[in-house]
C-alpha cells in the first residue's frame, strides 16, 4: 500500500518514507492539507536487513519497487539526492518491533516456565542480537546522520500480534529507540497518550480489521506531534 505525495501546489513539509506504519501518517496529513511527498515504499521486514546502498550523497534500494518510488518522491521535492533535500524526514524504516519480536526467534532464550527473563532482555547480549536483527535499518540512519538530515521517527503503534512476544516487543523497542537516538533521530514517542495500563495500544486508535496497524485517529496524533516539532 503506497501513500501518494500530495497534489497541492503548495511547498512539501516533509518527506515521508517507511513501511506500512506510514500510512496513516500520510492519511492524516492529507486530510489535514498538511503538504508532504512521499508514503510507503515496501513492508516492515523489507527495512530491517539491508536494504539500500549508498554512494556518499544518496541511496539506491535494493528492491526496484522501493527505487522507483523513492526517485518519484525525490524528484517530486526537486531533490536530486537524498543530500539535497531541504525538508525533514519522517521515517519508519526497522520500527516494525513485532517482526523482532517474532516467537520462534526467542525461545532459545525461554525459562523453564516459557518466558524470555529480564536478565536477559536488559542484557548487552540480546540488545546485541535486536541491533544485528535491525542493522540494514540502522545503517540508513547512520547514512542520513553523515548527511546532516532532519529525521523524525514515529514509534510504531503498540500492537503485539499473537506471532509475537509482548515481553520482547517492548523490550526490543526500546533499544531500538535507543539505537536511533545516538544516531540523531528523533523519536516520536506518543505511547503515554494511546497505550493502556498494560502498555498495549488502545482500540479508539487501532485500525479495526487487521492485528498491527494504527488508524487514522493515531495517525492525527503523529501528524500533530509533527507539526508541534515545527514541520
């Protein structure tokens, strides 16, 4: 699912690159005339391994998919090169935590009562393992950091799908949070206003037929947190 860039004629805000998180922040935008390029360019698990190669002022993604969509936004922006780009970004490349925290993964790692420890979740070892799992991710960021970029990454909504460990999903999230932060990112945290007592996304702001996804409500929560930011 692509978000389009928008079609108003007046100067883009931001560029929005990501995964299928992306799409209600590019709704939400819309909805509110807030002008920006860009929306989805493949599936969470797409950005998590690498996923693009750099020539010291760009990019080129590896998925034909992905490069063709990305030159369309750019040239929408009169951007020849990522380097050349004179708006923020906001960017959900490797915020898919629920991938991470995929079950089968961990339990290697399991107690004798089935559960993944705290020691070993607050351990060097397992933020060892998240940062490898997310490194083609946090390699982009790296890359956008060395070109001086604006970037703002939106937490993903918290939604933990039965394929996934809840335990390892908030855990894992917050080292990659972490990770982004030391590369200059800043995080969009809005947990504290859509989570319940349990840390799980709240249904007024989850999209209704599917187990991962924010809705539109959420996606106006991003979409105002962004403007706060002075997008």
């Amino acid at each position: 699912m692509t978000t389009p860039s928008s079609t108003t004629t007046t100067r883009a805000r931001f560029l929005l690159l990501g995964d299928s998180h992306a799409d209600c922040i590019g709704r939400a935008a819309r909805a509110a005339g807030l002008p920006f390029a860009g929306g989805p360019v493949g599936s969470g698990r797409d950005f998590l391994g690498p996923f693009c190669d750099t020539d010291g002022t760009g990019i080129a993604f590896r998925a034909d998919g992905a490069q063709q969509l990305y030159r369309e936004f750019l040239d929408t922006l009169g951007a020849p090169t990522l380097a050349e780009l004179t708006v923020p970004l906001v960017c959900t490349f490797g915020l898919s935590a629920h991938t991470v925290a995929t079950r089968q993964n961990w339990d290697v790692h399991r107690d004798r009562h089935g559960d993944v420890p705290d020691r070993f979740l607050h351990s060097r070892l397992f933020a060892g393992l998240v940062t490898a799992t997310v490194r083609g991710a946090l390699a982009f960021y790296e890359h956008t950091a060395a070109l001086g970029l604006r970037v703002l990454a939106p937490l993903p909504p918290q939604r933990v799908p039965e394929m996934s460990d809840p335990r390892v999903f908030f855990a894992a999230q917050d080292v990659i949070a972490a990770e982004l932060a030391a590369r200059g990112v800043e995080t969009v945290d809005l947990r504290p206003r859509v989570t319940d007592d349990y840390g799980r996304q709240r249904p007024v702001f989850c999209r209704q037929d599917d187990t991962i996804h924010g809705n539109d409500a959420f996606g106006r929560l991003v979409v105002a947190e962004l403007l706060d930011r002075g997008l």
